[in-house]
C-alpha cells in the first residue's frame, strides 16, 4: 500500500541557530528537483509502503518562504524572457 495524497507532504525545518535547511520529502516532483539542484545535499533516500522519499539539506539563504527554492545562479523569470 502506498502513501495517500494526504500523506505524500514536503517538511522544511528551518531555524535561526544554523545556515542550513532540513528538507523531507515524499513528493516525487519534489525529490526530482532537489536531486538536479547542485546547492542541495541528498542525506538520505528510500521508501516507505512503496512509496519514495529523500532527506535533503539545502543552504537556508536559497530558501524563502516566499519564493520556494532558488537555484545558486537565480536570475528572474521576466529577465530570462528578454
């Protein structure tokens, strides 16, 4: 038996005493995104019932909780439409 939608979640563990984001995921989309961002470390992966999930750690400063994941070189969307 997998894991229901309700259950296939993303968990970021941020906090003022260290530079780095905890990052658990059991989104597939989630998993393929970090695993292509050079800044994010894979700490631990398996899964659970069938279902995947990964441990990362991610620079904090790459993260806000406004804009989600910024890859190292971020340069906006409208000037990567110019």
């Amino acid at each position: 038996m997998t894991l229901t939608a309700d259950e296939r979640e993303t968990v970021i563990n941020l906090n003022d005493a260290e530079a780095v984001a905890y990052i658990y995921t059991a989104q597939r989309p989630v998993i393929t995104k970090l695993k292509k961002n050079p800044a994010a470390t894979l700490i631990e992966e398996g899964t659970h019932d069938g279902s995947v999930s990964a441990h990362f750690e991610l620079p904090a400063a790459l993260l806000t909780s406004a804009e989600g994941f910024r890859p190292p070189a971020y340069e906006p969307l409208q000037a990567r439409k110019r």
